[in-house]
C-alpha cells in the first residue's frame, strides 16, 4: 500500500504509523523563555514590514499547549533552540534549557554561544551539564562564525562530535556573515564539526548542498524546506533533487514550530511530494536523527 501524506495534523498519527516509525523527530524547535517566546512572535507580527509579507503564528499556545501538540502529532522527540542576539545571553539562556530538557525527558538538551570572551567556559559549562546539541544563529547574531572568540568554541564542539544546528543561509533575511563563504572557511579550519545547516541553506540550496556531499559531518535540515510559504519567496530547483536524494541520510526533520504560517501536518506533505520515496522519508522523519542522537 503505497502511504498517503497527511491532509491536517489530526491525520499525522496516521502518516507515522503506516510508513512504520516509532514517532517523529524533530531537531528544529524552539522553546524559550517567556519573555523571548514573546519577543520573537512580536517580530513575527510586523513580518509584513521585515519581509514583505505576513507570518501569522500558527501554534501560539502555552508551553503546556505547545507540548501536548507535539505529543499529539507522535514528535517523540525534539530540540528546543534558543540563541541570543547579543552577548550576554547566552549563559542565562542555556541555563533556563538545561532546566527545561531536565522537566521534559522527550527534549534533546540544548545550549548556544555568541562571540564574547566567556563563550569558551559557559560551552564547556553546557556540555558537562548534557547539552547534546547547540543552537547558532547568524543572520540574528550578525556574527561572522569564523570570529576568533569562537575559535576555542569551535575545537571544543569538533573534538566532541557534538552536533551544531546554524542558521547560516540568506533566508528570510540576508546579513553581513550568511550564505555559504564564512561557512566553507570555517569548516576548512575545523573539518570534522558535525553541523546540521538549518532551512537546508535557503536559498542557497546547491551551495549548501555541497557542504554536505564535500564533509562528512555537514547534514541539512528540514525546516520550512518545500512549503507553499517558502517555495513562494525562496523557491528549490528541481533539478537538485537527485543530490538531495543522494544524501538521504544526512537530512533531519527540522519543522520551526511553534512559529509557522502553517500546519505542522504541511510540512510533512511538503516533503512527501518531492516525491523521493518512503525509505528517504522514514530517514528524514526519524532513523538520521535517532542515528545521531542515539534515540
């Protein structure tokens, strides 16, 4: 029976069950404190101004809300990402993580770093206290990863093989230190660095692309990748999609909830109809993820 993709998010129990997954998991979600969750929607609401055109958030729930729809859905488990956007953050934010990953055992424990003299210690700090995967973002940072305060940083992540999701790429918004360049220069100085480029490098696709067939550790999320939102501003050529098939098992599900202009059930049926095969969904939506988190 060939599965069909889910119509609603009601339906997406139902798509898990019949491609024969245990559940889902997701490596792109964020949870954050209140005061930032509220920060980050309130930017989300003027997108019309930033981005020409609106974003209306589609799961804008209490935490206690936002969990019992991922449970829900069968996301058995998932990140929840915070980064700053400034130095000073970044400690405070990892701390409120580690509390929350500690509160709900589903959570892949998280941390993140900004270029400041401190980052070395508070990275440290986060991975003797679990921390499993750091979250980068470098079009809200504006920082150049290859920033000498991150070096340090940088060999410290590499030599643990922990995995680091970053934001990277042009999407939405183009800055100073995205698109593929500052990356190519950082992975030249640490080669191993287990890195999972979020949005699939949007719009850079084929650069990013690259990445990931030239270095072992470099992997592609999901995230908002293929929708009707995203193929309206940052379309994906086609023609690319042997090479994305061809790396079926270095791309994560990565989703943005709770901040998309969609239903969750849409950005599996975006990736069903690249139309790529069960066997790369059954990587993508669970076996990749449980591989490199040891799910």
């Amino acid at each position: 029976m060939t599965v069909q993709p889910p119509v609603d998010d009601a339906d997406v129990p139902r798509y898990v069950t019949e491609l024969g997954l245990p559940g889902l998991a997701d490596v792109h979600v964020h949870f954050m404190p209140e005061r930032v969750q509220a920060a980050v929607w309130a930017y989300f609401d003027q997108a019309q101004t930033h981005y020409g055109a609106p974003w209306p958030i589609t799961y804008r729930g209490s935490v206690e809300q936002r969990l019992a729809c991922l449970d829900g859905l069968g996301v058995r488990a998932f990140s929840a990402l915070n980064y700053p956007h400034r130095p000073g953050m970044a400690a405070g934010l990892n701390d409120w993580s580690r509390g929350f990953a500690a509160a709900h055992p589903q959570v892949i424990p998280s941390a993140t770093f900004f270029p400041e003299p401190e980052a070395a210690h508070y990275v440290a700090e986060a991975l003797d206290g679990g921390a499993r995967v750091f979250k980068v973002h470098v079009q809200v940072g504006s920082f150049d990863p290859r920033d000498r305060l991150l070096e340090p940083v940088w060999a410290r992540l590499e030599e643990s093989g922990t995995p680091v999701v970053i934001h990277c790429g042009s999407g939405p918004l183009a800055g100073e230190h995205t698109g593929p360049a500052p990356m190519q220069g950082l992975l030249q100085r640490h080669p191993g660095l287990q890195l999972v480029i979020a949005h699939l490098g949007m719009p850079e696709y084929a650069e990013f692309l690259t990445l990931a067939e030239t270095y072992a550790g470099v992997r592609l999320d999901t995230t908002m990748f293929a929708t009707d939102f995203t193929e309206r501003l940052m379309p994906f050529d086609r023609a690319l999609l042997p090479r994305l098939a061809a790396l079926g098992d270095k791309v994560l599900l990565g989703s943005d909830f709770p901040s998309v202009p969609y239903p969750y059930a849409h950005q599996l049926e975006a990736l069903h109809r690249l139309g790529l095969g069960e066997d790369w969904l059954r990587a993508v939506l669970w076996r990749n993820a449980a591989a490199l988190f040891g799910l």
